[in-house]
C-alpha cells in the first residue's frame, strides 16, 4: 500500500521526495559556518548533556540519604527528566526544521545550563523533579538540533567521522562526569554537581552564535502538525507515564494498564491523522526504509540494555560495595573511558562496512557483558568486574554512533531535525523502559527472596518478618539495620540484605542481556545511510 506522506516514499535503495520538499533551501545569517568549528560547538552542547547523565547517577545516593527519597523517588529524578525528554523530542526536531536549527539547538543550550543551576538550588525532593523536567524540554531542543545541525553541514562521506567525534566528546564528558561528580558529592555537596554545566552553557553558547550557520526546511515554512504533536505528545506520555508506574506498583496495577491503553489509541490516531495530513510531523514513509526502522528498534533494545544496568552497577558499587562517590567514579572509568576510544573506532568502521557491523558486534559485547555480570556475588572483588566494564563501554560507542548514522543517513536531509528527534526519542524510551522493567524484576525478586535471606544468614524469623516491610530500602542496596541493632545482628541483616539485592541485580542483568542479544538480530536489517545530504558544505 503506498500513502503519500511529506516525507514522500523511502525504499531501501533510495530517497525520492516530492518536487514542493525537495532541495532545502538553507540561510547563512551569522556565522562562519566551518564545517569542523560547528563541530565543536555543537560537541560542547552534548557534552553538557553526558555531564548530566553520570553526575546524576554519582549524585543518586546523597539525593537519597538527604532528602529522605525512596526507590521510586529516586527513580523520579532520573525518569522525569527522561519523560519530558521523550515526549517532545520529535516535535523539537520539527520545530528545529522549521524555525532553524541553530536557533533551536542554542535555545536548547540557554534553558539546559539555566535549569541545571536551579536544580542545584532546590531544597526539596519535589522542586528537583520539577526542574529536571523542565531541563527535560530544553534537553529535547537541544538533542535533535544538534544532529541536524551536523546532517546539514558534512557531506554523506565525513557525516560518519563527524557523528564518531560527536560521540568522542559525548564518552569524555561520561568518563569525566563520575570523577568530577564525585568529588563535588564528597567535598561540597550533591547540589554542586548541577552547577557545572553552568560555564560550559555560557562557552557553547557564544562559540555556538559565532559559528554555526542557520539551516532549515523552508519549505516547511506556513505549517506546524499541531494535532500530530499532541496525539503523538499524548501517546508517548501515556507510554513513559505506564512505564514508570509500573515500576513502583507493577505492570499489573489499574494506572499502568490505563496508561498503556490509552497510549495505544493515541498512538493509533496518531498514524490515522499522519496518513492524512498534507505536512505530517512525522512523515511514515520514513520507516518504508527496513534500516531506519531497525535502527530505531535497535536504539531502543539497547539502551534498555544499558542505561537500566548502569543505574544499577552504581547502587551496587557503592551501597553493598560500600564505595565513596569518587571511588565508585574511578571503578567505572573502564566503561565510560573506553567509550570515548570506541566512538571514533564505530564511526571509522561504519565508514568502511556500514552501521551494521558495529551494530552487532555492540549488541554482542553487550549481552556478553551483561551475563558476565549477572552471575557476580556480594564480595566481588574489582578483577571480577572491570572486564565486563570495558566490554560496555566499548558496546555503547559503536551501538550510539552505528545506530545514529543509520537513523539520520538514512533520512533526507530536509527531515534532518525529525530524524534526530526520532533517534533521541527511541534511546530516551528504551532507558525509561530499562529503568521501570529492570527496575520491577529487580524488586519482585528482592521481595520474593528477602525474608529467606535474611533467616539464612541468622536472623530470627519474627526480627525478618518484619524486616521484608523494608524490600524498597534493600532493592537500593540498602540494609535496614534499626538503629541500635548490636554487631552481630546488624551484621546478619547487612548480609540477608545484601544477598537479596543482589539476587535481584542477577535476574534483572540476565533478561537485560537476553534483550541485547536479541537486538543482534535487529542489527542485520541495517545497512548504510543512502539519503544525499544536499547543499553540505565540503570538508
């Protein structure tokens, strides 16, 4: 069945758009528009981006111990800042298209460095989950833009090295986040850790108004699919809302199962009223292309993969580990250090073979790395687990950078932003999907086991029995020793606990690797970028 689309029809051989999309026009206002300094300047963009993401996982337990957080609230500060994320990526990425990527992408870098300086300001729980939301929003400007921004300015045969220095400087800023955070967490405090993408805000700002030239769809200029964005927006809310319901009362509770119902008939009227509008905010013949397609699936299978098991390794690390921040930090360098090699490594690789390749060997190594840790115990010592660290951190850098040049090389270049918008979302839907499903297997299973551990390990079963109330507290790692406890008791509580923990943290890694090694086979479907990148500047 053909439908005619604004994205006209994709093949998997080529891109064929209709005469009114074709040839974007594009504007030079400001700017010098050198290829490699546009580069930097959206590079320093992202990196605040993958700033966040470590420091925040470093902060996690000093948010907790002094805010009183839960579980679930801790979740929060993570999935709230994924949930606004997720739901308008893509209308973003349009917004980008439309109104200018340049304009969009510094937007997004202003309201990210604004936000994450009053997240750091907040005193309360509540008021960081309302910043991290809106830092979420200006996250969704900034993401998108900044691909479209580097679709628009390399031709097709630099595009990849672009994306593998883009993912460098994203795996510096991640191997660097934990060392940085750390300190702050141990020295100042957990605040202080938001307030370093203050600076590098202000420095991506004036070198971003300096050199990045505008570009946008003009074509696209007189039309906004109003109606897509919410049907789509409401969809996706639905979808994330479900999710991380489900991980604080389980898929089976009334709210995640309304949640998901109603994120199915929004999702359908979404495709409903795409097919029929003249200008659609997400044109579907996009997915008539089998490697965009399976690139999105894929995005999505494998940041489920990881970015629920690193929440996890880093409450394991320092809650049963009983590591410092800064330690927990220099455990990890062998995953996000070993990203900021495997990065250029994917692009070169994805120039030479396609985005299929290091696609699956990412997958690969990940679902290897992943059983490798399911089976570690309480007191593993570190030789046990750097090995299973690189194999990530080098997974992660092919798997961003592969799956990135498959979604947006394969997209023409007038839907630039939309396509980015996409690869952002399906990784941000793949994390909260990590997070909540991990995340549940990981506590039904620490409550299943806790009252036997906690009896195997000497525990009087009445002193248990009222100890497995606390299956929130240990599924962080957690022991629930009462105050006053004598040594040998809190000592048999600290070992059921931790057992139980870790009994969770084993199940959770064995499906996350099962997930991963079914995502290889997404990875065959995915060949080569073939959509020109018309008017790119020569590098």
């Amino acid at each position: 069945m053909t439908h005619s689309t604004g994205a006209g029809t994709l093949d998997p051989g080529a891109v064929r758009v209709p005469p009114h999309e074709r040839a974007p026009r594009r504007t030079a206002r400001r700017g010098r528009g050198h290829p490699w300094l546009t580069l930097v300047a959206v590079a320093l963009g992202v990196m605040m981006v993958g700033l966040d993401a470590t420091v925040v996982s470093i902060a996690n337990p000093a948010i907790a111990a002094d805010l009183g957080a839960s579980l679930s609230g801790l979740q929060w500060v993570t999935n709230a800042y994924l949930l606004a994320l997720a739901v308008t990526l893509i209308p973003a990425g349009k917004i980008a298209d439309r109104f200018g990527r340049r304009r969009t992408f510094l937007a997004g870098v202003v309201g990210f460095a604004v936000s994450s300086v009053l997240i750091g300001l907040s005193g309360g729980l509540g008021a960081v989950i309302f910043w991290r939301v809106v830092q979420g929003f200006a996250g969704a400007l900034l993401q998108p833009a900044s691909l479209a921004i580097l679709r628009n300015t390399f031709p097709a045969e630099r595009l990849n090295t672009a994306i593998g220095v883009w993912g460098s400087t994203l795996g510096i800023s991640i191997a660097g986040g934990p060392i940085v955070a750390g300190l702050l967490v141990e020295n100042v405090n957990w605040e202080s850790v938001f307030f370093l993408n203050a600076p590098l805000g202000v420095v991506a700002l004036l070198v971003g108004l300096w050199v990045i030239r505008e570009s946008r769809d003009e074509d696209a200029a007189g039309s906004f699919d109003l109606p897509g964005v919410a049907l789509l927006s409401g969809a996706l809310f639905g979808l994330v809302w479900g999710l991380i319901r489900a991980g604080e009362d389980g898929f089976g509770d009334v709210v995640p199962l309304v949640s998901f119902a109603v994120s199915a008939v929004l999702f359908a009227g979404f495709v409903w009223h795409e097919l029929r509008v003249e200008r659609p905010l997400l044109p579907l013949g996009l997915f008539r292309s089998a490697s965009l397609s399976a690139a999105t699936g894929l995005i999505v299978l494998g940041f489920f993969a990881m970015f629920g098991t690193i929440f996890f390794i880093t409450l394991y690390l320092q809650q049963v580990h009983g590591m410092s921040p800064v330690e927990a930090g220099v455990r990890l360098l062998p995953m996000t250090a070993v990203f900021i090699v495997a990065s250029p490594v994917a692009g070169a690789l994805t120039s030479r073979f396609g985005p299929r390749v290091p696609l699956a060997i990412g997958m690969a190594f990940t679902a290897v790395a992943l059983f490798g840790l399911s089976r570690i115990g309480v007191a593993a010592p570190y030789v046990e687990l750097w090995p299973w660290f690189v194999l990530i951190g080098l997974a992660f850098g092919m798997v961003i950078v592969a799956g990135t040049e498959a979604i947006v090389g394969n997209a023409p270049a007038h839907l630039a932003g939309v396509a980015g918008g996409l690869q952002q979302t399906a990784a941000q839907v793949g994390g909260v999907l990590g997070t909540s499903v991990l995340g549940v297997l990981l506590s039904t299973r620490v409550g299943d086991v806790l009252f036997g551990r906690l009896t195997d390990a000497g525990v009087p079963g009445d002193a248990a029995q009222r100890l497995t109330g606390q299956g929130g507290i240990v599924s962080q790692g957690v022991a629930p020793v009462p105050p006053g406890t004598p040594g040998p008791a809190a000592e048999a509580i600290t070992t059921g606990s931790h057992l139980a923990f870790m009994d969770g943290f084993q199940t959770s890694l064995t499906v996350a690797g099962a997930v991963a090694a079914t995502a290889i086979l997404a990875a065959l479907l995915v060949r080569r970028g073939s959509a020109p990148v018309e008017g790119a500047a020569a590098v």
